[in-house]
C-alpha cells in the first residue's frame, strides 16, 4: 500500500503578488473587443520556449467571468490577432506568423470560426479598428501604415483587398510594435509598444492626432506604463483599449516576474485610463479585476475561495493553498511523477452545481477526475476525464449539482512526463 503524506495549508496572506491578470495563463498581445453582446478577448498563446501554443480566444459576458474557447486554426505561429465584425455580418481577423514575420487576414461566420484565410498582409502586429466619423474599417501595424481595406460592402473583395496603405506620420518615441488606435471625444489615440519584450524596459506610450492619417503628436516622452517594481508589474507592453459605461481600460500583457525579463510567460491583464481636460493621458492605474465596473453578472459564488486545501505533492515555491486564492497568476505545483491530488475542505456540507479547473497549460492532455465526499474518506466521481486523454481548455468545466464538504481533483497523468502536474485555480461553485 502506498503511503502519502497530506500537507495541510493556509492562505499564505503574507505573499506579495503583482497585479492579478484578467485571464489565467500565459496569454499575451491582448485585444479587446465587444461583439453582439460579449467582450472577445483576442490572444497569443504563450508560456512556450519553442512554440506558441494553440490558437484559443477568451470571451465573457461582463469582462469579469471569462471562458476559454479554441478556434479551429491550423497554425503553429498564431501571433497577436486582432478580429472586427464587417458590416456584411461575417468576421475578419488578422494574425500574425513568427516565421515571415507578415499578417494574415481571415474570415468566418462566427468569431469562433471556422476561419478561411483570405490574403496576406505585408506589415506585422496588424490591428483592425472601425474609424467612427468615416465608418470604414482601417489597420494599422508595426511598420506604421495606415491600412484602407475595401469597405464596399457590395464588392467582391469587401475586407479582402487592401486599396490603400500610405505612412502615418509623426515622431513616436521609442517606437517597437503593437500599435492600437482609439478614439475618444474627436480625437484619435495611438498607443504602442517601446523597448523590447525579452527586456524589462518595455513599455506603453502613446500619441494623438486630429484623424487616423495626420501627423500624431506625444503629450509626453515618456512611457504611460512601464516597469513598476514595487508592484512586480515588469515588461508591459502591447495593449488595446476600450470603453466601458464612460470609463476607458487598457489591456496588456506583463511579464512575469518571476522569470522577467522574457518574450515568454506573460499575463493579460487591465489598468483603468484617466484624462484630463485637453484629452492627455494623465494616470494608468492598474485594475486587480473589472467587479468595479458593476458588471458581474455571474450566476455563481465561488466557495472554495481561500478554504483549507490538503494534497499528497507539492513544490515548495508553489505552495497548494494558491489554488484558492482568487488569483489568476499564482498556481499549485506536484512534484513530478503520476497520481497527485489535491482536496478543497468547504469546511461545511455545501450545494455545489459546477466545478472549474484551470491548469496551467491549456492545451496539453491530462487524465483525471474530480471526486466528492462528505468525510474525506469515501469518494463519489464528480466528472470522469480517466477514459480518454482530453486537453484542459475541453474539461475546464464540468456541472452537477450535488451536495458535499470535500471537491478532490485526482490527477493519474499529465501529458508530458517532464513537466510536473499544475494548477492556476480550482473554483467550486455554487448557484446564488
């Protein structure tokens, strides 16, 4: 019989953590957009050395509660892409490839696709925008051109033709990539990425102008946002923006600070946008999550927030009691090998309906299941994922209502031998 050890523990209150991400993972190039009633969260995949992952989106109804889809995209080097809705009802987004470094359009019914690649672009990071006073949808990318695509609705090259791509014009300090424009009370923004993303002196500036084509001009020559250590925020950079009930948000990604400075690794997160009379930037303050907003509209309250958490492994640095602290950057990590599992105690008998798990890679395989049990010694199965290997984006949810004091997560392989079992969170829900 195989003896474990149960390591029993307590939300480490004294851990200082950075800015909580939006989402959890390594996403970066965050762009935001809200499409028929939702927020989509367009990503890159990221947390790889020699790769980038697969091609997955985040969409929410309130930019609080998030969900992971996949989109159906056959590509190994799926980089900052950007998606709009044309006004032919279907939908365009661009990517990027890390091979030639250039941009591709495609189209689809649905944002979640299938998508059809249409024609490729020569510029890179690549952002779709809806110029508001001319309603034409426009580009704009690293090589700083304005792109035109043809907006004739009739046409049968509507949003597959580029006719026109002239310079944008002025001095834009510190310029790398990532250019997002927005527009606020007449006026145009451009923010960007400067420095470097293997350094921590990335960082975000910006420039506005009176239209998307004219000479744009820096209130300031220096970052809005950089490299803030003493709120282990280091490296953001590529940010989009959006507006909300008259507030204005910038999404972008942060290294991670553990291992910064790195192109790899990186958090999606949010910081709230303040102007002043003559329409300059003048504070970024960094958001731990959007419930400010009076958005949530949730139809669950999660119980295992900060509840004593037992497990038979773990990694010192990555201590169990961080899958329950609400956090979307701190995870559980089990020493390498098979058959770990980690137990929530709710600390009373509660009504659960759903159960979410987030490992730390989206995309690999796992077996496991998630049990239950009222004294942590008989177990019933919850969900069943032991019969056939499924990625983590496929069994993040799994709902049943039940009654129960204990949720265990019992996890018999991980697809990679080499990379030790992994959690972001683990939230066990009830209804309100």
């Amino acid at each position: 019989m195989r003896k474990f050890i149960l390591i029993l523990t307590l939300f480490p209150a004294c851990i200082l953590m950075a800015q909580n991400p939006i989402i959890p993972g390594y996403f970066a190039d965050p762009s935001i957009r809200y499409m028929d009633g939702k927020y989509w969260l367009s990503v890159t995949s990221d947390g790889y050395e020699d790769h980038n992952g697969e091609p997955f989106i985040w969409v929410s109804d309130d930019l609080v509660h998030w969900d992971i889809r996949y989109l159906n995209i056959n590509d190994r080097f799926f980089w900052a892409p950007s998606m709009i809705k044309g006004d032919n009802g279907k939908y365009y987004m661009v990517h990027q490839q890390g091979v030639d470094y250039l941009a591709y359009m495609m189209e689809a019914d649905s944002p979640l696709g299938p998508w059809q690649e249409t024609f490729q672009i020569r510029d890179f990071d690549v952002e779709l925008f809806r110029d508001p006073v001319s309603g034409k949808i426009m580009g704009i990318g690293s090589w700083k051109n304005l792109l035109v695509f043809d907006n004739d609705v009739n046409s049968s090259t509507y949003m597959r033709k580029i006719i026109s791509s002239e310079p944008i014009e002025g001095e834009f300090t510190d310029f790398t990539e990532g250019p997002y424009v927005f527009h606020k009370d007449g006026k145009y923004y451009m923010v960007w990425a400067g420095g470097h993303c293997w350094l921590d002196t990335y960082n975000v500036r910006y420039a506005i102008a009176d239209a998307p084509g004219k000479t744009y001009r820096e209130p300031v020559k220096t970052p809005i946002l950089d490299t803030t250590p003493e709120k282990d925020i280091f490296g953001p950079g590529h940010s989009s923006v959006i507006e909300v009930n008259g507030r204005w948000f910038l999404f972008y990604h942060r290294q991670d600070p553990a291992r910064y400075p790195t192109c790899n690794y990186r958090f999606s997160s949010a910081a709230e946008l303040f102007f002043d009379a003559n329409g300059e930037i003048t504070k970024v303050e960094p958001m731990d999550d959007l419930f400010s907003l009076g958005l949530g509209r949730s139809p669950y309250r999660n119980l295992a927030l900060n509840k004593t958490v037992t497990t038979n492994s773990l990694n010192a640095a990555y201590p169990p009691a961080l899958v329950v602290d609400g956090r979307n950057d701190s995870r559980w990590e089990a020493e390498l090998g098979e058959d770990k599992w980690i137990t929530i105690d709710l600390g009373k008998k509660e009504q659960i309906a759903r159960v979410e798990v987030d490992f730390e890679y989206f995309d690999k395989y796992y077996l496991y299941k998630i049990e239950y049990s009222d004294d942590n010694r008989t177990w019933s199965v919850y969900a069943d994922y032991t019969q056939r290997a499924q990625k983590a984006y496929e069994t993040r949810i799994s709902e049943k209502d039940i009654s129960a004091r204990y949720v265990r997560i019992n996890v018999i392989r991980a697809e990679a031998k080499s990379a030790p079992v992994s959690i972001w969170e683990i939230r066990v829900l009830a209804k309100k």
